[in-house]
C-alpha cells in the first residue's frame, strides 16, 4: 500500500475511534457541568474526579441482560438502533477539521483532514441526518408499545417541522459561499474585514448571517431530540420514549447516536458559521485546535441548554416550528439572496 492509502486508513479509524470516545466524553462533561449548575459534585467516586465514570457505565451496560418484548418486531427491533449509530457515524465522514497537512512529512503529498473529500457534502450531511430518524420511529413502531410508538411519531413529526428551517438555514450560508462543499466553505471564511487596513473582525459567515446561525443551532438541538426539544424521550411523559423498551448494548447504541449526532451539528455549524479550522496565533497546520475549541463551545451550548430551559409543550414545539422558525428561515433566506445580488458579497 502507497503512504498515501495507509495515510487515509489510519485517518479513518482515527475519526472512528474518536467519535466513539466523544460519546463517553461527553457524558462525563454533562454530569460534570449539571452538577456544578446545580452545586452538586456530580461523579466523583470512579477514578480520580470521576474520569472513569464513562468506563464503568459502558462495562455496566455490556454485562446487563439483553431483553426484548414479546411481541415486538424482531429483525426491526434490532436494526433501528444500528441505524441510527450508522447514520450517525457516517454523517461526520464529509466533515472537514483541519488544512491539508503531510503528517510531519510522512507522506510526500498533502492530504485534508477529512474522511471524504465530496463537492456535495452539505447535501450528504443533509440526507444522512434525514436518515436517522428512521431509526428513531422504527424503534418505537417495532417495540409494540404506546409509550416506545408515541417517542417515533413524536420525533417524526418534529423532524418534518424542522428539517425545513434547518435546510434553509444552510442555504443562506450556501448563498454566500456560493458552494456546497463544506472545504471551500471553510476557505471562503479565511483572513478577515478590514477597516482603514485594520483588522477588525474574522471573516466568519455568522456576522453575515447571524439570524441563520440561530435558525441552524435552534434546529439542530431539535434534530438532535435535546432538550427543550427532548419529546422523542420526554421522561415525565413517555417513560423513555422511543427507547423505552430497549437494554444493555442496544440501549448504548442510541445514547452513543445521539451525542456523537451532537458533535455532527457542532461540527457542520463550526464549518459554516465559524470559520473552521481557521484562527489567529496558530498556523494552519495546528487549525485542527481551533475547530476543537469551537466544537467544544457549541458543545458547552448544548449542555447548558438543556440545563437552563424547561421543555416545551408539544403544540408550542409544532407552534414554534412552523408559526416563527420557518417563517424566519425563509426572510433570512430571501434577504441574503437579494444582499448578495445587490451588493455582491
């Protein structure tokens, strides 16, 4: 195999192995600012200031009893959390991180830290997060139970009332851009405004679409079911919701889904909105530390949120959906438009 080919492999089990572990990381920050938000130690008995706290629950969750209602649907039982761990997954592979880099020269050309190089990769992220919520509704229909059925229907429906929105908050920025691949987009955002020759601010799109970063990060917390906009699994309601029937391995897999779905929004909005890899202090070849941070504050966001914001009722969530954020998506849309032939941007 060329050093370009093992290059590649390594970078792909790399980001494989990541996103597995970003789901364990996550939780642990999780429990870790909840508790500080509510003056609470949080984990702290597992490993030193409770590190190994992740360890202990996907041990845990891997010696529990697989169960499976009587009645439930086989095949279709076991196939919907697969789904959605895959689709989750396979949304990253078009994400770009970080500039073109030799790895230390170890390979004679420069290769783009991103699994995929695609000329399309916003509609692929698009169609991929569409995708996931079949393994949602499979779950709750298969599971042959009213709350698991009400967490599917729920979540397809909120699905369908955002996806609009969220699509159209990435069309203002492809606008712009005049691109649908995330690389040029990220190269679109490089350097910055000047003013009298002085560098003011950061060429990052959410100044000229701050409303759009809004729509975005509104929609994905929907389409990521988080709270205020968790009713797939809405506890005090619906036990579980769509998972309610599920245990040990299966169980994880829809948990794992779900945060490494978050890192996906939280990625595709540092691409877009935020400029990417790039940043002042640090060549490009280290930009791969600026898309951390920026992940790991959208991140913070997430966790915050859910913290903070009591749940909607289910009416004000389709109320909201349809009545203000997709309304607002369309004039963002529009005025972006008539912006960009009026004044060239």
């Amino acid at each position: 195999m060329t050093p370009l080919l093992i290059a590649h492999l390594a970078l792909i089990a790399f980001v494989f192995f990541m996103l597995l572990n970003s789901a364990a990381i996550m939780v642990y920050v999780e429990r870790k600012v909840a508790a500080l938000m509510q003056q609470r130690l949080g984990p702290y008995r597992v490993g030193p200031k409770g590190l190994l706290q992740p360890l202990a629950d996907i041990v845990k969750l891997m010696f529990k009893e697989e169960l499976r209602p009587r009645a439930a649907d086989t095949l279709l039982f076991a196939l919907a959390p697969i789904i959605a761990a895959t689709c989750a997954f396979a949304a990253f592979a078009v994400v770009p991180f970080g500039a073109d880099t030799t790895f230390f020269g170890l390979i004679p050309e420069g290769m783009r830290l991103q699994v995929a190089d695609v000329n399309v990769a916003i509609l692929i992220v698009f169609a991929i997060g569409s995708m996931s919520v079949y393994g949602i509704v499979l779950a709750g229909w298969s599971s042959n139970s009213k709350y698991s059925l009400l967490g599917g229907l729920r979540s397809s429906a909120q699905m369908i009332s955002y996806e609009l929105s969220y699509g159209l908050a990435l069309a203002g920025v492809l606008v712009v851009a005049n691109s649908l691949s995330l690389t040029d987009i990220v190269n679109a955002q490089s350097g910055g405004w000047r003013l009298f020759g002085v560098p003011i601010l950061p060429r990052w799109f959410v100044f000229l679409q701050p409303v759009g970063f809004l729509i975005y990060m509104t929609a994905g917390i929907a389409e990521t079911n988080r709270a205020p906009f968790d009713f797939p699994e809405a506890e005090q309601e619906l036990v579980a919701g769509y998972h309610t029937e599920y245990s040990s391995m299966t169980f994880a897999m829809f948990f794992m889904a779900e945060y490494i779905n978050m890192v996906t929004v939280s990625a595709v909005a540092t691409d877009l909105f935020l400029g990417g890899w790039h940043g002042p202090f640090l060549p490009e070849s280290l930009g791969w530390i600026w898309f951390l941070i920026k992940v790991a504050a959208i991140l913070f966001f997430y966790v915050w949120m859910r913290w903070t914001l009591p749940r909607y009722r289910y009416d004000q969530l389709m109320q909201f959906g349809w009545k203000i954020l997709l309304p607002l998506a369309v004039v963002n849309l529009l005025v972006t438009a008539a912006a960009v032939l009026y004044f060239g941007l």
